[in-house]
C-alpha cells in the first residue's frame, strides 16, 4: 500500500539522518556553543577556587624553607594561567556563540563554515530539508522528489537524490515518481542515456509536468519536433511565469518562433502574476521574434560599405554584458574606421551619432585621408548574430571572447551567413564552440588573429592557422591625445580589494539596459574619467590594464589567477611590447585590409591580402612555440628507485603457474578492507591462477602475511611504495589517496612484464577477468572505458580546465596548456582509469614513468590526468560490462561493478549491486577468521 506524503515524511525523517531541518546543522552548532560556554565557566570558577586555595596555603607556610615556597609559587603562577586561559576560552566562546546567533537568525548557514566541503554538506542538509518540507505540505512525492534533485544535483555528494528516490520507490511510493525524479537528475548531470531510459520509465506526461523546462530542452536536444514538445508541455503543465520565461529561451534556441510565441500567448493570460522585470523579459523576446521575422528588409545601398558594429546583447530574455570594458573593445575597434576623415557614416541614427562623436576624438597624428567612402553601421551581437537582420556582405572586424551559450549550451557560431568576418584579436577558452562546421568556418578565413598565445595553440591543434595579435583594447589610445602620466596622485582600483575602502566596478548593471550608442559613450566616458581621476590603477579585469596603460595611465594588473589561460601573452606585455601590439594591429592588419574594403574589393580580394600580411607570423610563431615551453625534467631517478622497491618487495611461496594473469592494485591502509573484499570476488570466478602485485603505502609485513594466509591460491607481492615523492600534488580527487599515484612506477617495477591489469578498489568482479587480462591491444599503451557524462566528452577542456588548480601566483598554466596541445594530437573522450589493462612493454619505450611523474611535481597533476595526457585518443576502448557505473547507467550484466565517487557499497546508503559487495564483504571476513 502507498504511504501518504505525510506519514512518508515522517518515516524520512525517522530513518534517514540527512534529511533533517534546514538548519538542524547551524542549531546543533549552538548547542555545542552553548556546552563550551557553560564548560569555560565552570573551568574559571574552578580555577578561581584553586587560586584562592593555594594563596591561603603559601600564607601558612611562609616560614617553610624557601626551596618549597618556590614550588608554591610556581604552582599559583600555573593556576593564574590555567584561569586566563579560561577566561580567553569563555570570550571565545561566547562571542563564536553570538556568531552563531546572528547567522542562523538570519539564514546565513553557510557563512559559518569555511571549505567547500562544509559548505556542500549544509546545502545538502537544505536540500533534504526542502524535501521533507515538500512532504509535509501535501505534495505529492513527484513534486517533492523533484525539488530534492534541483536542490542537491550540482553538490558533490550529487548521487545521493537517486539512492532517495529509489529508496522512496521501495517504501511504497509509486515508480512513476522516482523515475521521473531519477530523469531529471540524469538530465541535469549530463547521462543522457540514463535519461532516456527514465524518460521512457516514466508515466507519460509526468516528466513535462514536474519539470517543463528541462524536460523541453532535453528533448530539443535529442531532435524532438519542437511544435510537438510544446503541445506536450501545455498539455501536462501550467508553467510559472518563471517556466514560461526559461521556455521561450529554450523554443527560441532551436529558432522555433510559433512555439516562442505561442507561450507568449499563454504569459498574456496571465500576465497579472508576472513581475514588471518578468514583463520586460517578455518584451525583450518579442523584439527578437520580431526582428527575426523582419529580416531581409534591408534596402540596398550601392556604393555602401556595411559594417558591423560588435555589441553585446542577447537575442533570448538573459541579461547582456553589464561589463562595459566589452563596449571598450567596441570603441577601440571603431577607431581604425572612424579615424579616416573621408568615411561619411551612415545608418542608425543614436549609432551614427555616437560614432562621429568618437570620429572627433581621433588624435591628429592618426587621421587618414584616402577614397571617399560611405559606410554604414549595423549594430551585431557578439554571443547572437544570426538572429540579427543582417544583409549580404556585411563585413566585421571578429573579436573578443565568445562566451554565452543558449539555452541548449550551443554556441551561436558561426556567424550570421551574411557577415564577413575578418578575425583578429579572437579569443576562444570554450572547445565546444570549435564544431566541425565552426572549424570548417575558421578555415575559410585563416590565418585567425589571436588575441592569446592559448587560442593560437588551440587553433593550431584543431588544424587553423593562427598567429598572435593581441587585444584590440591597447589601440584605443586613438581617442586621446595627451597620454603623458595623468597629474592626479591618488590611485584607482578596479574590481580589486581597495585598502582605503571604494572599488570601481566595470560590471554595472544599468549596461544591460542602456543602447549600444549609449554604451559607445559610456566606455569612453569611463577611460576619460579614469584619466581625470587617477595617477595610478590597479586592477583584475584585462578590459580596464590594457586600454589604461595604454592611454597613459601607469596600471598595475592583479588577476585572481596569474596562469589563467587567457592572459600569456598580455599579463607580461611591458611599455614597449603594448606600443608594437597597437602599431602592428592598427598600421600592419587592419589599415590595409580596411583600405580595399572601404575601396569596395570583393572578398576573395580582401582575404588574399590578409593571407599575404599575416602568413609570415604565423611562421615566426609556430617557430616561437615549439621551443617556448618544454617538457619538465625527466624524473630518471625513478627508475633505480623502481628497481629498488622491487628487490625489496615482499612475496608470498610462488605457485609458479605459466598462464597467470597479472593484476595490480594500490592501497594504504584506508582501502585494506576493500582489498580483501575485491580479492574474494575476483578468486570466486577466475579461471586462471593469478599473481597480484599490491603497491602498498602505510602497511607493514604483518599484513601482508595475513593477507597471504587468507588468499593461499593468489602469488601475492607487496611493494612498498612509502618512500616515493611526486611533489605536491596540489589536484587529487578528494576521495582518493597518493598511493593511487604509485602507478606511475609500474612500467619500471614490473620490468619483466609486458602487460598488467590494473584495477580500483572500490570496485567488484563478478565474472571471470582472465578474458580482459587479454584483451588485445596491439601497440596501443592501455585499454579503458570512454566516460559516458556530457562534461566528459572533452578531455582536452578537463586537461586544460586542471590548470585553475594551480597557485594563484603561478604561471605553470601557461606552460601545462602548451605541452598540452603539443602532446595531444587531438581531442578526445576521457577515459575511466579505475580498469586499466597496461601495455608496459610500450610504456617502457615511451619513458613513461620518468617523464609523467615529472609532469606530476611541475603541475600538481594526479595519475588519471596524466594517463588521459599519455595516451590521448589512442586509447582501446573497453566495453561498458568491464567497467560498470551503478547510478549512473542502466546496468546491462556488468562484468565488473565499479562505483565512482563519493558513492560506495561500504558507507550507509542504498546503492545498486551493494547486495553483492556485502556478500563479498562476508566471504572476504570467513577467510580472514579461518
């Protein structure tokens, strides 16, 4: 029988700790306060009566000898300490108690916890209280499961929102729920087959009523008619003012307009529940769709150049840049049309207008005379071209960075087809712009200007050519003409901590709201008033140090990371480094090029003499790169080391068997337990015999004796890999330890073999493994099994993405993302290095060892990086039963139960297959008691 909301509720509460109050955590944190206050209180009383009690004795025995006086005095200095050590306490403790106070009064749970972690696990303390909550009003299980996996899906302990739905489905609550529940988290962790799968599970309608719009967007993704999901979600759903909002940009983002509007239709009905920014959001869509309509109703203009003015708006309801160093790089990239005194600018009015104010602003020594041209401006948007009104052959300076995503995370790149981009100072860090077509489409127009040494290299990887511009910001230096130090003593900061107390933020959000006209004049208004302002700046944003320095103003540039990818090449740029950057990008690249634009030149004209100027940096810099950043010192001492620990090692009789399989695992004493569980398993099913080599961290010869008296039919060998340093690994994963690092030994510990097969320990045969033993490799280094999650997909953006690891000060960034794209030949699906079969005879070759633990110490990098680094797309692919995900797959007769994260068979939560591990957990304690 299903249980009510109510009485499940209840039954949560009672039997699963986690789903407690919002705030049971901070409550339970005052009722510690309050313990240590009411303990320092007693502690000083105490201490006050000890004090007392040793004066008035040290008044008795004051004719004692003095050597015992002395001791007295001694111990009353000790108990005066021991009281204003009590006293500090009770401060402490009570002003941590009025802390604590202030913040559960006024919800800020979170400001009384300092790591992520903490602050993870009071969110997903929240999270289970929204659940609870849910419940306890009456709603129904859907509602509530639904609530809980938004709440919870982008914690780290994300998978704990399946365990409770499929524990809900096991207490009586109907499957319709928590498959519903269990699609959305898939959805939202990025397994769309595992979301699929529960989509098809679920009660028709369902999934379109408890969650609309993710459930709108996933379809779209997979190739859904969009009239038929709209049909689907009006038909199930009645959508907040907020859903209807996410709707439109979902319906938008695949360019269905009848769908777009027809939900504005549905907000109509409504409209008294929106809100005036909720109306706005509306309008600003209907403009889109609009627009979108009107297109091709350009009049054509003979005689007319067209071209492109950059803003930074959206086509859907989110908000544009509020930064207005976007709008300086408009302004800069202007001056190379506006400095040429016979251009007549036509177009837009408010742009028109804007434009001729900056034409008056050039300084004399940069103004061109040359052809009579008439251009007009028509104002693009960055992040959504082709949902402008754009006409054929509109040309554009293409620069910046490429940043906003749709509502389906698709870049809208390339370009509106009727744009004609000539790319300098681009920008890219997002791989998954660069698509086939997007790669294709950068072809066209190579060599690509880069404003950063990271887009050349990631240009170069994908096959473009591409050279080093710079930023187009350091050539608004055409706007003023007195750049001598600025007279003013006081100093300016830029989004950065100010000691004296104001910041001046770029990022303000009446940017969003204003015109592109509006903002033209703002951002030159900005650097005016920094010029008027202030002696010096400091700052974090690169849109505010290069424009600054280079109008004169002496600029100090503080970036939060100094490796961040999008700065080598800048961060560094002296005086004379800034003065070439402007001189070649205004008087080099763009002067000529704008020239027979302006003249009329038809664009293979145009692009022949852009390949003409630009061929030879590209040369220059392929040249400069491949000797730049090299390779970390080889660790060739590892090698003895290796052989060291292998003389060493401690091995069990040998059974002296020809066909074993070799099995490596790697342990401290943390994971002990699990190693005598997995070996229980993998011996019930072999059909080989088999020789382990356990490289080992924290254990001692008494556990390996006892681990051999357990498995008397495993040739078993402990190397003891206490004594080796790899440096700081500054990005393990938080669930594992070092010893998964050792490893990186194997190619040179196990010199006598060709191939090992390496496997985690919080893992489970349940077959045979002799058969993945052999599975052939050819001369590939490793066989292993492609991650299945969306954010997977690049290896590439997680190997280059590691780089935010790295100490703030650091610039290693810049050297790892180089080597990067030198050593990946391209990019690929990363794989899962918990089941690895090993080619250690090509390792060996590859001087694997000595080269990737240098990597490790350069980098902080940690041994499943490095192998992804190492092997790259050449990899074998295993298939999925070898390497099984419970949670986060439909399991199909896995072979091996391997499961990721924080989730594992041992801790307290229902997880899938864990019947198995238990009954393995069993065996494994019979053969250690026998």
């Amino acid at each position: 029988m299903a249980r009510s909301p109510r009485r499940l509720a209840k039954a949560v509460v009672l039997r699963t700790p986690v789903l407690g109050p919002r705030l049971r955590n901070a409550q339970q944190g005052l009722r510690d306060a309050q313990q240590q206050l009411r303990d320092a209180q007693t502690r000083l009383e105490h201490a006050r009566a000890r004090v007392a009690g040793l004066e008035g004795r040290l008044d008795e025995v004051r004719e004692a000898s003095q050597q015992q006086q002395e001791r007295l005095r001694e111990r009353v200095q000790e108990a005066r300490q021991d009281a204003s050590s009590a006293r500090r306490a009770r401060r402490d403790a009570a002003r941590t108690l009025d802390r604590m106070r202030r913040d559960a009064a006024t919800g800020d749970v979170e400001g009384l916890l300092e790591s992520d972690g903490e602050r993870d696990g009071v969110r997903a303390r929240a999270g289970s209280a929204t659940l609870v909550e849910a419940l306890s009003r009456g709603e129904d299980p859907g509602t509530a499961l639904v609530a809980y996996v938004r709440a919870t899906a982008q914690l780290r302990d994300r998978w704990r929102a399946p365990v409770t739905a499929e524990a809900f489905a096991r207490q009586g609550v109907e499957r319709r729920h928590a498959d519903a529940a269990r699609a959305l988290h898939a959805i939202l962790t990025g397994h769309r087959a595992l979301a699929q799968h529960f989509l098809d599970r679920a009660e028709p309608g369902d999934c379109a009523r408890l969650f609309p719009v993710e459930y709108a967007a996933f379809r779209l993704r997979e190739g859904a008619v969009p009239a038929q999901v709209c049909d689907e979600v009006l038909a199930h759903a009645t959508p907040s003012p907020h859903e209807i909002i996410a709707l439109r940009d979902v319906f938008l983002a695949v360019r269905d307009l009848e769908s777009v509007a027809r939900l504005g239709d549905e907000a109509r009905l409504s409209q008294d529940s929106f809100s005036d920014e909720q109306r706005a959001a509306l309008s600003h869509v209907d403009a889109t769709v609009a627009r979108a309509r009107a297109a091709g109703s350009h009049a054509d203009a003979p005689g007319t150049v067209r071209l492109a003015v950059m803003s930074y708006g959206r086509a859907s309801s989110k908000a544009g840049s509020i930064n207005i160093g976007d709008y300086i790089q408009t302004i800069a990239s202007l001056s190379h049309v506006v400095r040429r005194s016979d251009v007549t600018l036509a177009g837009d009015d408010e742009l028109v207008a804007s434009a001729r104010r900056l034409q008056d602003r050039i300084r004399p020594d940069l103004r061109l005379d040359g052809t009579p041209a008439t251009v007009e401006l028509l104002e693009i948007s960055r992040d959504d071209s082709t949902y402008d009104d754009v006409p054929p052959a509109t040309w554009m300076l293409a620069f910046g960075w490429h940043m906003h995503p749709d509502a389906l995370g698709r870049h809208d790149f390339p370009y509106h087809p009727n744009l004609v981009p000539v790319f300098v100072s681009f920008h890219c860090n997002r791989r998954e712009l660069l698509t086939a077509e997007a790669v294709e489409y950068l072809r066209r127009a190579e060599p690509i200007g880069c404003r950063d040494w990271y887009t050349v290299d990631l240009l170069t990887q994908v096959g473009v050519r591409a050279f080093f511009s710079g930023c187009l910001t350091t050539t608004v230096d055409a706007y003023v003409e007195d750049r001598s130090a600025p007279a003013s003593s006081e100093t300016g900061y830029v989004d950065v901590k100010n000691p004296g107390g104001t910041v001046i933020a770029q990022e303000r959000p009446e940017v969003a709201g204003l015109t592109l006209a509006a903002n033209l004049d703002l951002a030159l208004e900005t650097l005016d008033g920094y010029r008027r302002d202030f002696g010096h700046l400091v700052t974090s944003r690169l849109h505010c140090y290069l424009p600054a320095a280079s109008i004169g103003i002496p600029t100090r540039f503080t970036p939060r990371r100094e490796s961040d990818i999008r700065f080598e090449g800048l961060l560094d740029a002296g005086e004379d480094d800034l003065a070439t950057m402007r001189e070649t990008l205004r008087e080099t690249l763009i002067r000529p090029v704008l020239d027979l634009i302006l003249a009329g030149a038809e664009e293979p004209e145009v692009r022949a003499r852009w390949r003409e100027i630009t061929e030879p940096l590209v040369d220059v810099h392929v040249a400069r790169r491949s000797t730049e950043h090299t390779w970390p010192a080889p660790r060739t001492e590892l090698v003895a080391l290796a052989r060291e620990l292998r003389a060493a090692a401690w091995s069990s009789p040998a059974t002296g068997a020809s066909d074993a399989i070799d099995v490596c695992v790697a342990l401290d004493r943390n994971y002990l337990d699990a190693l005598y569980t997995m070996m229980t398993a993998t011996t019930s099913h072999l059909s080989r015999p088999m020789r382990m080599w356990a490289l080992s961290r924290g254990l001692d010869q008494a556990d390996f004796e006892d681990f051999a008296r357990a498995f008397p039919e495993i040739d078993a060998t402990f190397i003891a890999c206490d004594s080796v340093d790899y440096g700081e690994i500054t990005q393990m994963i938080e669930h594992i330890t070092v010893s998964t690092m050792d490893r990186l030994l194997l190619p040179e510990l196990l010199d006598d073999l060709d191939r090992v097969l390496y496997l985690d320990l919080d893992l489970l045969p349940l077959v045979d493994i002799a058969p993945l033993f052999d599975t052939p490799l050819g001369d590939a280094a490793l066989a292993a099994r492609p991650a299945i999650a969306d954010v997977h997909e690049s290896a590439m953006a997680i190997l280059v993405g590691s780089t935010r690891g790295l100490p703030g000060t650091s610039r290693a960034g810049w050297q790892l993302q180089s080597l990067l794209h030198r050593e990946v030949r391209q990019d690929f699906t990363v794989f899962n290095a918990g089941v690895l079969v090993m080619n250690l005879g090509r390792m060996r070759r590859d001087r694997f060892t000595e080269r990737f633990a240098a990597v490790a110490g350069a980098f902080g990098l940690h041994d499943q990086h490095l192998l992804n680094i190492y092997a790259g797309p050449d990899y074998v692919p295993l298939d999925a039963p070898w390497n099984a995900w419970p949670l986060r797959e439909v399991l199909d007769e896995p072979r091996i139960a391997h499961w990721l994260g924080h989730v594992k068979p041992w801790r307290p939560m229902n997880v899938p297959l864990q019947d198995e591990w238990r009954a393995a957990e069993r065996a494994a304690a019979a053969r250690r008691a026998r």
